[in-house]
C-alpha cells in the first residue's frame, strides 16, 4: 500500500468529515461529499481489494469533528512472562486490547479489553507509552490512531477465549510467537518488559 497516498486519502476523509459536519448550506455538502469520495477513491487505488462505495460506506460511520482513534494495548506479567492473545482475523498474537470505547477512561478501557480478551482481571499501574501510530511500523490502516500502552498487574481470572481471539498465553521475551503487526510490534512488547522490570522508567511518547 502507498502510504503517501494513504496520508493524503485520510487528510482528505477528515477535512470532508469536518466540512459535512459544520456545512451551512446544501452547496458546502455536495463539495465536501465530493472530497470523500475522492478520498475513497484514492484509498482504493492503494487496495485492490476494496472498492470505493466500501470506503463511503466506512467513512459515514463516523460522524462530527475527525479526531484519531485512540488504541489500548496492556502489558500483563506472569513469571517474567507476558500475557498475549490470538487474533482470530490474523492468527498473529498481540497484547490484549483495542479501540477504546465512548464512557470509558483510557485505563477503564485497558482493563475491559484484557478481561474480554483473555480472561484475566488487572489493575493498570502505569502509562507506559502514547504513540502515533502512524510513527511506528505498522501496517497501514485507514484511520489515524494513538495507541496507549499500559503496564498492569494480575489480579484474578482465568485464560479464556473470545469471539475475536482463539489463544490466550504468557510468554518469555526470547520466545514470542508470530505477532499481529497491525495491532503491536516487537519493539513495544520488549519496551513493556524494560518498564516491568524498571518500574522507575519515564513514560515515552509519539
């Protein structure tokens, strides 16, 4: 996928979700529904797979001000060991977590995702990372996101699947299995497990 292209397609989809947000005449709609189109377009052309009536479609999910997306991921230890889960879209292992959802606190949001996703209950001790994602080598993706990192600390549950993940484990740093690169990268599993065993560290960002 060109991720030029991708920028410039979803500079396009906010400046159009904005514009039809705080139109005052059907004049200013029609032009800022032609942008997303184009952006459509141009996001289709990176993606054979996807047409653009698919991505209009997409897009009018999302309605007022374009904002970023904002990712939770946790870092749950066990044993020197960090807890991980399949992702049944991808069969790749992440940390647990997920779109955070409206109602909830960053930490809030963390601790849900590691419960629906594998079982286990935690309590968040500490912001660990807030990334743009776009800085880091993801694959690209259509929204911009940040993406929050939080270690935590076991406190109950069992190992439990869901109906997006079909594994659920603890692994040692030197044995991770294949990761599901769109939701987390080895850098930021081996940046959890620094912060784990020095608690003191300074939260990093962007």
């Amino acid at each position: 996928m060109n991720n030029d292209l991708l920028a410039w397609a979803r500079q396009l989809q906010a400046i159009s979700q904005n514009g039809l947000t705080y139109a005052v005449n059907d004049y200013d709609r029609e032009r800022y529904a032609h942008v997303e189109k184009i952006a459509a377009e141009m996001m289709a052309a990176t993606d054979p797979e996807v047409t653009p009536q698919n991505l209009v479609e997409f897009f009018n999910r999302e309605a007022g001000h374009a904002t970023p997306k904002v990712d939770v991921r946790a870092g749950v230890f066990r044993d020197d060991r960090i807890l991980l889960v399949r992702e049944i879209s991808d069969g790749g292992w992440t940390l647990p977590g997920g779109w955070a959802d409206v109602g909830d606190s960053p930490s809030v949001a963390a601790v849900r995702e590691v419960k629906e996703e594998s079982g286990f209950d935690v309590k968040v001790t500490k912001l660990v990372a807030a990334y743009d994602r776009d800085r880091h080598p993801h694959p690209p993706i259509p929204y911009h996101a940040y993406k929050l990192f939080f270690l935590c600390e076991l406190t109950g549950g069992a190992a439990a699947t869901s109906n997006e993940t079909d594994g659920v484990d603890f692994f040692a740093e030197d044995k991770l299995p294949p990761l599901s690169l769109t939701r987390t990268l080895p850098e930021q599993i081996a940046l959890m497990f620094r912060h784990y065993r020095e608690p003191g560290l300074a939260t990093v960002f962007d």
